[in-house]
C-alpha cells in the first residue's frame, strides 16, 4: 500500500488515548502528566482500564471521575464482568452516570490469574455482549467494545468471534476498539470481514507503541498478536539504548498509523501506558498540533 509522505498528512485525526489506574502517588503524578501533556491534542475521549478481576475498581472510578471533573476530556471507564454480580455492576455503573461519565468500554475481562479461564460470577454476566445489554438498560451511555483483528485466543474460530462482535454492537455499543497489531493487512483484512458481515459500526485500531519489545512479545503470545519477525531484529540489541528505542518505537508507530491512513483509517486508539511522549510523537508525525484543536 503506499503511504501518503508526512508533508501529505492533513492532521485530519480523530485520536483517543488510553491509560490505566495508577498504584503509588508517583505513578499518579506520571499518569497526570501525561494527561496534561496530550489533553492539548484534543482527543476525542479518554479512557482508563479496569484491573483484571476487578482489582482497580476504585482506581477506575476515582480517576475516571477526576478526569471528567478535572479536564475538559471526555472521560471513558472501562468495565469488566469478572468477579462481580450484575446487581455489583449497576452500582458500580450507576456511580459513573452520577459523577457524570457517559462512555463505557464494555469487556468480558480476563480472569486474576492469566492462564486461567473465565468464570462467569454465579450471578454475573456470560460476556461483553450481555454488560453491554444491561448497561444500556440502566442509562444511555455510550458503550465501545473489543474486537480482535487476529481473533480472540478463545474464539472457536474467527466467524464465531465476528458474531460475538456483532452482538455486542447489536446489544447497544457503537463502536469496537481492536486489539493491538503490528501489521496494517491485520486490520485491513478485519474491517474487511467486519464490512462483510454487514457490521456498519466503526472499527478503531488500537495502536500500541512498543517501549519494552520483551514485554510486548509476552503480550502479544497472550493475546494473539502476530509479530513479525523483522520486529524482533528492529529492537535487536536496543536494550541498554533507551533513547534509540524510544525513537525507533515511535517510527514503526507513526509508519503503521501512516499506512492505515492510506488506507482511509481517521481514528486511532493509543495504549499510552501512562507515557505521554511515544503518542504524542506518533500524533505529530501524523500532523496533529495543538492550535488546530484550541
Ligand atoms: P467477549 O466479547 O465476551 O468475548 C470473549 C470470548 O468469548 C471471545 O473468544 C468470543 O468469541 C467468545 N464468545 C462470546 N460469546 C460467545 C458465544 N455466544 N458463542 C461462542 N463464543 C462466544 N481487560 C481487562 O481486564 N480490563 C480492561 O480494561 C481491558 N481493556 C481492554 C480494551 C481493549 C480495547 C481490548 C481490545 C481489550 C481489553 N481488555 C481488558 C482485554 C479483554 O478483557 C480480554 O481480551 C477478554 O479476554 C475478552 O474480552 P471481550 O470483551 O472481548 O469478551
């Protein structure tokens, strides 16, 4: 596919940045930095992950709810079905509505434990589809879901997975952010599959900037993400030249946003990590400033 030059970039984003809840107060001041540092980006929302098993709930909450209280960001949480009763995630749904949070990211979630397999609570919901089903029952939010361009690990095939994503835009959500992927025909071939299944909702890459390669190799063999073996010599030797990967890191960012570009993609989806530079980078490569959003 050819890419548009960076000089042919119109700036013409739609960009969303994705946290998650901080643990220490220093990673609290890392987090709001973070914030300050993309806010003038004028992302379309905000969002901040929930920890397996429930574990951040209240991390989710407070820092969803200081975002929309504190900045002029719309501020998304995300939700997951593990270890809580339905009656647990109303309450948990019914304190977002009131501290004024409007957008759900509605997941299954995975279990505490990785390796392990998800256990629906005894009164909870099977999966993301059914979240989405009762949170739109309990207020109007506006509910985004996953979708997994490579296919979810536990999917029994990836017709199956294009069906599950399919009920959960049909229970209420309007759009799908993708798990991370390193190669534009991942995505291509997705939206694709998507278009064909008569799904009309839009899919938004998920784009993560790789900082620590060791750490996102183990990721991507948790969650099938294929990558491609010349990434691998691309961070060859850069473990000890933090700088170097950082700039590399933000290239193959910026080259894979450039090629989904060419190919018609306007929202992207970045897992900051609480790590403001990388995005901020890609997004300027990408011809977003500031003053065009002030
Ligand atoms: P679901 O859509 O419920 O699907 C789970 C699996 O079940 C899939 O394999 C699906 O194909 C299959 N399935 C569902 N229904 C059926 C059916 N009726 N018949 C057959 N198969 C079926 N995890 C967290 O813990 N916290 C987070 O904050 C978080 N944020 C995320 C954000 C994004 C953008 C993405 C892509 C993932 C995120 N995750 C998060 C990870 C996610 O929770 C896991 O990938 C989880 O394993 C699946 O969640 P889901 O919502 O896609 O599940």
């Amino acid at each position: 596919l050819d890419a548009p030059l960076y000089a042919d970039l119109a700036g013409d984003l739609n960009v969303s940045f994705e946290f998650f809840p901080p643990k220490t107060e220093k990673m609290e001041e890392q987090l709001w930095s973070a914030i300050e540092t993309l806010t003038p980006l004028g992302p379309k929302f905000v969002s901040v992950t929930y920890g397996a098993g429930g574990s951040t709930r209240e991390r989710t909450h407070n820092t969803v709810a200081r975002i929309a209280r504190e900045t002029p960001l719309a501020a998304a949480a995300h939700l997951t079905c593990v270890a809580a009763s339905k009656d647990e995630i109303a309450e948990v749904a019914d304190a977002y509505w009131d501290a004024g949070v409007r957008h759900i990211v509605a997941l299954r979630g995975d279990p505490p434990e990785a390796g392990k397999r998800f256990e629906p609570h005894a009164d909870g919901y099977q999966g993301a589809a059914e979240l989405v089903e009762g949170l739109v029952k309990r207020h109007p939010f506006e509910i985004s879901v996953a979708a997994y361009p490579e296919t979810h690990p536990e999917a029994v095939s990836a017709k199956s997975d294009i069906d599950n994503l399919k009920r959960k835009l049909d229970a209420g959500a309007t759009r799908a952010i993708t798990q991370f992927f390193f190669e534009p025909d991942s995505f291509f071939r997705f939206r694709d599959t998507v278009a064909a299944a008569g799904i009309g909702a839009d899919i938004i890459p998920g784009i993560m900037p790789v900082s620590n390669f060791a750490a996102v190799q183990r990721m991507s063999a948790m969650c099938n993400t294929n990558v491609p073996t010349w990434m691998g010599r691309l961070f060859e030797g850069l473990d000890t030249h933090p700088g170097a990967r950082q700039l590399v890191s933000a290239t193959l960012a910026a080259e894979l946003c450039r090629k989904l570009y060419a190919g018609g993609v306007r929202d992207f989806h970045f897992y900051t990590l609480n790590r403001a530079e990388l995005s901020y980078a890609i997004c300027h490569l990408l011809g977003l400033r500031p003053e065009k959003r002030a």
